[in-house]
C-alpha cells in the first residue's frame, strides 16, 4: 500500500469480465499490486531489470512510466543523467 501511496495510484479494480472475479479477489488485487511494484523496484535497484522493463512491468498493473520514475527520482535511485527533462 505505501508503494502505492508514493506512486499516486487509485485503488486497485479487478476487471469484472475475467472469469472468477469477486469482491475477495479485488480486495486482495491491492496487495498483488503493492507487492509486485516492489518486487519490480527491488530487481530494477539490484540491476537485474532496466529501467525500460520496470516501466513495461508497471503498465501491466496500471502504472504510468512517468509515476514511477518520480518514484525512482524521491528514492534516489535515478542518476542525474537518467532524470529526464521536465515536459514544457
């Protein structure tokens, strides 16, 4: 949930036309996706993934490429010749 916090993100809605969707599954999709944010974090922070792939993982639970390198910048984990320009 922090994770989520830090990236801005709305609650966590399951798609209601996947098969065996319910209410406990949506509750706990929030959790998946807190976990997977910092699991991806982990390996980008470890140089096991690039940069490009932890933007590729975050779309696929809904994060914005931009949202998660604000939260790279905050944490520190972005080089001053890895911050990319402010959009004008």
């Amino acid at each position: 949930a922090q994770i989520e916090r830090s990236l801005g993100l709305p609650p966590w809605r399951a798609h209601r036309d996947q098969p065996g969707t319910d209410d406990a599954a949506e509750a706990h999709g929030g959790d998946f996706r807190g976990r997977f944010l910092s699991l991806a974090l982990e390996a980008y922070r470890r140089d096991k993934i690039s940069r490009g792939k932890l933007h590729h993982l975050g779309r696929l639970v809904g994060t914005s490429a931009t949202a998660i390198d604000d939260l790279l910048e905050r944490l520190g984990f972005l080089d001053d010749d890895e911050i990319p320009p402010p959009e004008e």
